[in-house]
C-alpha cells in the first residue's frame, strides 16, 4: 500500500475531536436550525429531524470518516483522490470534482453570512442599532440595508459595511488555512469551542431570567414546548420530512468532502469510528440543547409562542438576525448581550467556514503539489473574488441560489455518491473494517442494512422530493423579485407594519399576488430592474392612501394608483407608534421606492459559474492523473 510522505497530521486526540466538532457546528445549529424548527411547527419537525439523523446523519458520518482514511492512506484529502482509490473505475474521480466544486461555492456565500455576524457583533458593541438618537431603528430594514437587499439608505449608504466585515472575515479564514491543520483549524478549535459553550451557557441563563415585564408576551418555556411537544400530523408532509433531512445534512457537515478530508489527516490507528460518533453528539448537543434554548425561547418570551412560527417563516435566517437583537436590545444589557450573541454565531461559522474550505486546500497541495503558503493565497484570492457577486447581487437572490444547489441539492448528491461507494463498489465489508481499523467501539450490526439499502434509497427519494419541489414552485425558472420599503427610514419614530403572511385574507392574498404577478410580467417584459417612487399617506386608522406615483412607463398597466393602494391595503401596511404602553396606528406620510427586480440574469450567472468550476476542476483532475499514468505513479486515467 502506498503510503504518504510527508503530509499534515492532527496534533492530538482532542485537538481532532474539537476540529471535527467545530467543522459540524455552526450558522446551521445556532441560526438554521431555529429557524426551520420554527417554520416547520417545532414538534412536528423534531421527529422527521431524529430519524433523518438515525437515517442519513449517523450512518453518514461513519461514510465520511472511512472514506477520508482510505484516501489519506494514499496522500489524498480532496474526493477525487479518494473515490479513486475506492474504486477501479476511471469514472469515479471525476465524481470526486463535486467534493470540490459544491464546498468551494459553499464557502463564498457562508462566509458572507459569517461577516454579517462578525459586523452585527460590532453593531452590538458599539450599541449602532440600540438606538440611533433616540429614534426607533428598524432591524428588518437595517438587516435588508446592510445587505443591499433594498434601494433605501437609512442606516447604510451603500455595501462598504458588509465589504469591510468580509475582508476581516476572509483574513482570518485564509490565515487559519495559512497556519495548516494542526497549527491552524486545530488550534482555532481549541479556543472557540470553548468559548462557543460558554457564551451560550451566557445566552441561555439571560433570556431564562428574563422575568415578567410589561415587554413579554409569553414565557421561554412557551418556546421549548413548541419544540419540544410532538406533533404527529406533519409526519404525511413531505416538505417537512425534507426540511428537517436538508437541516440534518447542512448541521453535520455531510456531503461536503469535509470532513473526509479532516479524516485523511488522521494517524494510522486513530479511533474514526469513535470520532465520527463525537462528532454527531457534539453538534446536535449544541444543536438540540442550546440551538433549541436560545432563539426560540427567546421569540416566544417576547413575542408569544403563537408568533414563532410565523416568525420563523420570513426568511431563514430572520429569527438570529432580526428577531434576537429587537429581543435582547428591548431588556438592560442589550450590548453586551447582544456582541456575544453575534460573537457566538460568528465563531461557530469561522471554524466550520475553514473545514469545508480545506478541501479544495488539500487538492492545491495534494494532488498539484503547491506549498501549503501559496495555497492559501491561491484559495484566498479566488474567495475574494468569488464572493463579490455574492455581495453586489445578493437582493437578485443568488445566495438563496448557491444554498440550493450546492447546501440542499449537491449534499444529497454527494452523500449518495458515497453511500454507494461505500457499501456497494468498496464493499461494506471492507468498509467496515477500514472503519473499524483502530477502533474502541463497534458500530452496531443494524446500521450494516441501513448504509446497504436504507440510506441509498431514502436519499433518492428526498432528491426526488426535492426536484418535484423545485419543478412545481417553478424554483428553476427565475422569477422578477418585488422589493418596497420606505425612504429615510430613520427619521421616524414609530413602525411601519406589514400582516404576517398568516394574517391575511383569501381575498388580500389575490390582490397581493395579481399585483406582484403585474410587476413580474413587466420586469420580464423589459428584462431589466424597474424603479418607481410613490408617496404615500397614513389616515391613521390602519389604512393606506398612494397620493402620487411616478414609476418606469413598462411598470404600466399593472402598476398604477390604485393597484399599488389596492396592494399596499392587502399587505395590511400602516404606521404605528409607541403610545401609553401600547403601539398605536397613527397618521402620518411617507415616500416609498418600488422596485421590481430582474433575478434572471444574475440566478443564471451563478448557474453557469457552478458548472463551470465543475467542469474547470473535472479538467484539472484529468491532467493530474493523465500525467501520472504517463510518468509511471499510477492512476486510472
Ligand atoms: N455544518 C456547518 C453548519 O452547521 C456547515 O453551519
């Protein structure tokens, strides 16, 4: 057996332990998983979540850790390199390129949420959205204008906030990746572990000490009995089986070739088998206990239990983003509180950010021989660049985009690709004892016909379900986006409110979407952004009145006074104030701007980049091998 020179090795057992654990957890225990617990009806999402972790997540992560040994045994840590050895066709490293390919777009846009984090920690410090001279800042609208996501500029003039938290991001990340496995993602472990359970530790003691208030709608316990109270009548909704499965695959960090590559760097007689199990109960300890302590407890205390779900339901990430900081801000200590929630979120993001980068690390060095310093830069400059759009064009949806195929849709690819390499082409006896090799515990005998038959065959029916989920909301068609917010937001006092999507009536809900349809003919139309400007007035009794319009000419016919009225009517929008201990509709005016977004070109774009790397790495992959077979070393190509 060819053995390896010369290549990174773990420092120690627990320094391994942390890595792996820190590789797992992340934005998905603190931040995702909240908020799709929340969206999908807490009790009834715990229990497709533990069967897909028996299913799919457990049997998944022995998959990964035995196929990093084979591949390390031959001085591989990226999944070309590995399927290659595991089987003795010349195809099969090429299915590897996706091991590459899915974590490199993966990284470009998490570590984009990982700065928002690093920059709302500071937000926090500095106390910027606790309050702006005593005017009342809206965090829906300072998340959307930080992020670009609308054209109005109250709290930010532009991106440059969220550029410079990405360059610090990036810094450090390629630092980390620098400094190598040991020196490098083994010690950044061994601090933010640590840390990450202590400010969590810090969180959970705050928001259950919060007491009766005149604030508080409901109590913390109200959160964890909607998680934790099952309910059995979701168990026929499949988008809930595949909700709570995606959520299982993006937590454990399965089906990014990252932590096969972790375990490529593994001593020869190290206990994977035990590693792989540490792994799992770490994240979902941090997932299912503090992940399920924090956010939605918190929610239900302040807003009352009933409103966690639709809370949840405006966007995966609002619950962490918008919802914890309007929660810790209203209650004394708001900034301290406030910079460790953030602080947690964002070390839990940098240590998984640099594994699932790693791999494309290991096949800079393993397999085209560039020292680990030029790696970096080489890695450093490509994350550079390829996060950019996601910056610029992140209100054209193209995050949610590179989420699907390469955070949802290429795990399941990728673990199915596995799974059959594993138990099929390697064979499971064999596989079982390469994963064994070394080992304290013994797998139980019953996870043998899970890997075998369950998991490949549950993992072709959440692609299926995933696909015909696709098809039929028409995800794959890219539809025109319809942004609105009011401008100089920050010189109000009060709210501006819209009805949760729960509120509104069967009729609201068909002027809203002939309206919204109206402005996505246009925008197709025209293939290209419109604009339009609209000042509105508030009688003060909850309704709306559009006094004048001024918009782009292709916005007509469907746009117009009265439909724009008629729309903003059904949204349920007024202006509220603060009043005698209770918020109050008040009169008053604004001026809104409109816009209707063409996502095409931009959703296409990151389409065709994806295949692109695909097809750049699968060429690469080609010549590597070719010439190694031509000077004699080897290979199947
Ligand atoms: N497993 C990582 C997370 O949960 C990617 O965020």
């Amino acid at each position: 057996m060819a053995q390896a020179g010369q290549r990174e090795e773990w420092g120690s057992r627990i320094g391994l332990i942390l890595a792996a654990a820190g590789n797992a957890i992340g934005i998905g225990n603190l931040l995702r998983f909240p908020g799709q617990a929340g969206a999908n009806g807490g009790g009834a999402f715990m229990i497709p979540y533990v069967i897909s972790l028996i299913v799919f997540g457990l049997p998944m992560m022995w998959v990964a850790w035995t196929i990093g040994r084979i591949g390390g045994r031959y001085g591989h840590g990226s999944t070309p390199g590995m399927f290659d050895k595991m089987s003795n066709s010349r195809f099969a490293k090429y299915f590897g390129v996706l091991g590459l390919a899915l974590p490199l777009i993966f990284v470009l846009y998490y570590t984009y949420i990982e700065a928002w984090c690093l920059g709302y920690s500071w937000f926090s410090l500095t106390g910027d959205y606790i309050s702006e001279a005593g005017r009342n800042v809206d965090l829906r609208v300072y998340y959307d204008e930080f992020l670009g996501n609308t054209t109005t500029h109250s709290y930010f003039p532009g991106l440059s906030s969220a550029l410079t938290f990405l360059l610090i991001a990036l810094v450090l990340n390629v630092f980390v990746l620098y400094r190598g496995v040991a020196r490098g993602i083994e010690m950044l472990a061994k601090i933010a572990i640590p840390l990450l359970a202590l400010f969590c530790l810090v969180l959970i003691v705050r928001i259950f000490s919060i007491g009766d208030s005149a604030l508080v709608k409901g109590t913390a316990m109200d959160g964890l009995a909607f998680l934790w109270t099952p309910d059995f009548s979701t168990l026929t909704s499949p988008s809930v089986w595949l909700a709570a499965a995606g959520q299982i695959f993006f937590t454990l960090s399965i089906g990014f070739g990252s932590l096969e590559c972790y375990s490529s760097y593994v001593k020869q007689n190290e206990d994977i088998a035990l590693t792989g199990l540490t792994t799992a109960s770490s994240n979902e300890f941090v997932e299912i206990i503090f992940g399920s302590m924090i956010a939605i407890p918190a929610a239900a205390l302040f807003f009352g239990a009933g409103e966690v779900q639709s809370i949840a339901s405006s966007g995966t990430y609002s619950i962490g983003m918008v919802t914890m900081p309007e929660i810790l801000r209203s209650f004394p200590g708001a900034q301290l509180f406030g910079t460790i929630w953030f602080l947690l979120l964002f070390f839990a993001a940098f240590t998984s950010s640099v594994g699932v980068a790693q791999p494309v690390m290991a096949f800079l060095q393993d397999e085209l021989k560039i020292k680990r310093g030029a790696a970096a830069m080489v890695v450093g400059v490509f994350w550079l660049l390829g996060t950019i759009p996601v910056i610029y064009f992140y209100r054209y949806g193209v995050l949610d985009e590179m989420d699907f195929w390469s955070g949802t849709i290429g795990l399941v690819v990728m673990a199915l690709i596995e799974v059959v390499l594993f138990a099929w082409v390697f064979k499971i006896g064999r596989s079982w004892e390469v994963l064994h090799q070394g080992a304290q515990i013994q797998v139980p005998r019953f996870f043998k016909p899970i890997i075998n038959y369950v998991t490949p065959i549950a993992l072709i029916a959440i692609l299926v379900g995933w696909m015909g989920d696709a098809v039929s909301q028409g995800k794959l068609i890219p539809q025109p986006r319809l942004a609105w917010d009011v401008m100089n937001r920050s010189e109000y006092t009060g709210n501006f409110i819209k009805n949760s999507e729960n509120d509104v009536t069967h009729l609201q809900r068909n002027i809203i979407s002939n309206f919204e349809g109206s402005v996505s003919t246009a925008v197709t139309g025209a293939n290209r952004d419109l604009t339009a400007y609209a000042r509105i007035q508030f009688p003060g009794d909850g309704t709306v009145r559009v006094v004048s319009y001024e918009g782009d000419p292709k916005l007509a016919p469907g746009v117009t006074v009265a439909s724009l009225q008629s729309y903003l009517n059904a949204k349920g929008f007024h202006y509220e104030v603060f009043d005698n201990g209770a918020w109050v509709s008040e009169p008053g005016e604004a001026m809104l701007a409109i816009e209707g977004l063409n996502r095409a070109p931009y959703i296409w774009l990151i389409r065709i980049i994806i295949v692109a790397l695909i097809v750049a790495f699968s060429i690469m992959v080609h010549v590597i091998w070719k010439e190694r077979r031509l000077s004699g070393e080897g290979g199947t190509a």
